[in-house]
C-alpha cells in the first residue's frame, strides 16, 4: 500500500495539482483522496480509473500505478517472493565475470602445520581459515570431490565456493544436501526454499555443471540440540563439523572417520532428490524446452525477443545448419518445439531494447548458436518484428521491453506452474562455450519463479504494450534492407 501511495503522491506533484484541484476535476472525494495519499484507506477501482483518466498518464505511469495498486490485495508471502527473485537476476546483472586482480598460488603453511594437534576451532576467524585450508588442500588434487551438508545460508562457504568458481577451473565434484521446509499450505510459496535456491543457484550456473545440490523436506530445519556439530563437509584426507552457527568446527583426520563419514553421506543421498538437472546436449536442451512449457502457455524471458511463434517447417528446413551430424534428430525436435509453440493458448516473451537491436542489426539468435542456426535475412528480420508488433497489439502475445538490470543478457529463462524452470546460458555467458541447461522440477520453486515472470509485464519493470509495439515497428523500418 506504501508504493501504490508514494507513487501517487509523485504523480500529483508532477503535474503540479492539488489534492483539491484533482478532486474537483476527478469527481473523487478529496477525503478519499488524502487518506490514500497517507495509507490510510483503498482506493475503490472506479476511484482509481477516475483519477487515471484525469491525471492524463502515459502508458508507462499507468502501469505502474495499477501494477502497485494491485500489490495492496495479494498476499504478502507472493509479494516477498518476488522481491528475492528480483535480487537473484539483478545480482546475476551485476555479477563480475572479468579475471581477479590476484591469484591464489599457495598456502603459507598445511593443514597440519595449521592445525596441529587441535580437534576443535572456535570463532569465526578459526573456523573460516579452517575451512578455506581444508578446500584449497582437496581442489588441487586431480580426484577432488566435496561432500557438504551445510545449508546455503552459510555466507562463508558459498562465497568461496562462488569466487573460487570465479577465479578459475574447478574440476571437483561437488555435493551438497540442502534441507527444505515442509510446512506450510500446498498453495504457499515457501520462502525459506526459495532462498536457499537463489544462493546456490549461482554455484550451479558458474560450476560448468560440477556442483550438484540434492535436498529433502523436513518439518523441522532446527537443529538437535543435543548435537553440538549437526553438518559436515567431507574430502578425501578429512572431515570437518559445523555447529548450527558455523562458528565452532570439529576436525577428524582419521582414514576411519572420513571413510565413516562418506558412507554416512551416501546413505543419505540416497533418500534426497536432485535439485537440479544439467545438460549441455543441443538435442536435450531443445526437449528440455519442451519440458518447461505448460500445455496451455509458453513463458519465456531473455536477451533476445522469441520468435517461435513464427518458425514453420520452411524456416526450420531453411535456416537449421544441414551438415551437422545430428540434424536429421535436430529438425525432428525442432519440428515439434515450434508446432507446439504456433498454438500455444498464451506466449508470454520479454525481452530487453538491447537485445532487441542486436537482433535487428545481426539476425543472429543468443539461444541458437550460429554453427547450427544461420541468421536471418534483412528482410526476414523485418517480417519477425513486424509481424510481433501486430500480434503483441491485438492482445495475441504478451510481448514487453524490461528496463535495463532486470535480467541478465547471458541467460534464457521458461517457466511453468508445474512442470519446471528452465535456465539456458546463451552465446553472451562468459565462462564457457557452447550452451548449457539448469533445470529444476522442485513445485514450490516452479510456482515462485513463474509468477515472477507472470507478473512482469504489468509491472514497473517493463514498457507497456504500445511502447514495445513501437519499439519494434521502429526497428523493422529501420532495419538496412
């Protein structure tokens, strides 16, 4: 109710009215009008028209003001969602991808010269030397594997996990058991899994698939208090135990205790499910797709606008490169992405202007290598966007420019209520070549990052559908023949 009245407020001074002025003008009762104004009263939807009509909005501040105006009736476990969805993508906008100022060449002394004779280290500037030692010992080995069972909300680990990511190649396989909450209604999205989610799924995009977090639902995430040390992590010369806190550790060197150790993790991985789905598979990424589009819709948000709608057999057969030696499986699975997406009930594609011109200038598309994609023809270009334009202003896809910074243009995201996310890293992502997939089926997930992406055409985040129409026809005209 904040945003919908702070907006409003801005609105009014913009145009340089008063609250008095706008009543007489609006037929809205200047009462009502002031409450609101202070949050102390909703305004009625004829109330909210009235106020629209005469304010003389553009497209875009009509949007926002009713985007904010519905904010004040949903729930506030949606909302907050949302909110941690946004910081993932802006974080993952703003994420670094350029070679540290320094590198890390060595140790200035072993774990046994660190640690000596002790068992126990308490205080975080013990514990996190420990921890940082124990991982730079296990990375140099050409066998490195890590078991962990420490939740992601231990800020230490996953960001050295992140910047060693970062840094350098990381070979080692990495295991972690993530525990999630079971409580809660079906319909409720559980913000403590979608947390823990947006802090490892940055391990899962920059591992180049080496980091593999399972999870298990529990109804109690509190740790036994009988346990001093409830979470682990395993390497192949030792283990070390975390109190619930992360700041006290147990190290157990012994062959036995690591031994002990790793089939105790085992066992339970054995009772977890993976939490995510790689593959880097032109064919699979295709088909993976096709698994994260709901029967009734197609919800993507990228770069680049999608043009699927408006791929038939004669643009598969015309542009899909003819020598690669899984073509004739390749234009099958095209064939059948495409049909599906010509009648699709709802397409949903949001896209960022620059994306949009880089598409115009090259005909070349993020998600579709050129080694097996030829771009398009000035003309085809211009047909693509024309064609969209008309569409997206007859209501038939919901087509919208972002603003800058709401998504990273190294990525592709479908969602669907129930049948999982999909994220593709595309031509633009920086530490790999060719592309690859993170998929999660997790329901509760599934139900989070769909509505995030539901919900942002109508949003601040994004032009209105005029403004993305035009934007197109604009670039259609423009584009060089």
């Amino acid at each position: 109710m904040l945003l919908f009245s702070e907006y409003l407020r801005e609105l009014i001074q913009a145009k340089k009215w008063s609250v008095s002025a706008l009543s007489r003008i609006s037929g809205v009762e200047r009462t009502a009008i002031s409450k609101t104004l202070t949050g102390q009263r909703v305004l009625p939807y004829d109330a909210l028209d009235a106020l629209i009509d005469h304010l003389r909005l553009s497209p875009s501040e009509e949007q926002r003001l009713r985007a904010y105006y519905d904010t004040q009736f949903e729930k506030e476990g949606l909302r907050r969602s949302r909110e941690l969805v946004d910081k993932l993508l802006a974080d993952l906008v703003d994420l670094d991808f350029s070679a540290p100022p320094f590198e890390e060449t060595r140790l200035l002394v072993d774990l046994e010269g660190y640690a000596g004779d002790r068992s126990i280290f308490s205080g975080v500037t013990n514990v996190q030397p420990l921890l940082r030692m124990v991982l730079s010992e296990e990375l140099r080995r050409p066998d490195a594997s890590v078991d962990l069972t420490v939740p992601p909300s231990d800020v230490f680990l996953n960001a050295e996990l992140r910047r060693r990511y970062l840094d350098g190649p990381v070979t080692a396989e990495i295991r972690q058991i993530i525990a999630f909450d079971a409580s809660g209604a079906a319909e409720d999205i559980n913000l403590h899994n979608l947390e823990c989610f947006c802090r490892i799924f940055p391990l899962c995009l920059l591992s180049k698939r080496h980091y593999h977090p399972y999870y298990y639902y529990d109804n109690s995430l509190t740790a036994r208090y009988t346990d001093p040390f409830p979470y682990f992590l395993v390497t192949h010369s030792c283990v070390v135990c975390l109190s619930e806190d992360g700041r006290h550790a147990m190290l157990l060197r012994g062959s036995d205790q690591v031994t002990g150790y790793r089939r105790h993790f085992q066992s339970l991985l054995r009772r977890c499910r993976e939490l995510i789905q790689y593959t880097a598979d032109p064919i699979e990424i295709l088909e993976s797709y096709q698994r994260c589009t709901d029967a009734d819709g197609f919800y993507m948000v990228m770069d680049q606008p999608c043009f699927g709608r408006f791929y038939d057999e004669t643009v598969i057969g015309q542009y899909l490169r003819p020598g690669l030696p899984f073509y004739d499986r390749l234009e099958e699975t095209a064939r059948r992405r495409f049909a599906g997406l010509r009648s699709a009930e709802r397409f949903h594609t949001l896209f960022t202007q620059s994306g949009l011109e880089r598409f115009a200038a090259s005909g070349s598309l993020d998600d579709f290598p050129t080694d097996l994609v030829a771009p398009f023809p000035p003309e085809v270009r211009r047909q693509l966007m024309a064609e969209m334009a008309r569409l997206i202003r007859a209501g038939e896809i919901t087509g919208r420019i972002l603003l800058p910074g709401t998504f990273p243009d190294y990525l592709s995201m479908h969602t669907s209520q129930r049948s999982g996310i999909g994220f593709f890293t595309t031509e633009r992502f920086p530490l790999q070549d060719g592309f690859c997939s993170v998929q999660t089926r997790e329901p509760n997930l599934c139900r989070a990052f769909h509505g995030w992406l539901t919900h942002l055409p109508d949003s601040p985040q994004a032009l209105s559908r005029e403004e993305t129409a035009a934007a197109l026809e604009r670039l259609a005209r423009e584009t060089a023949g």
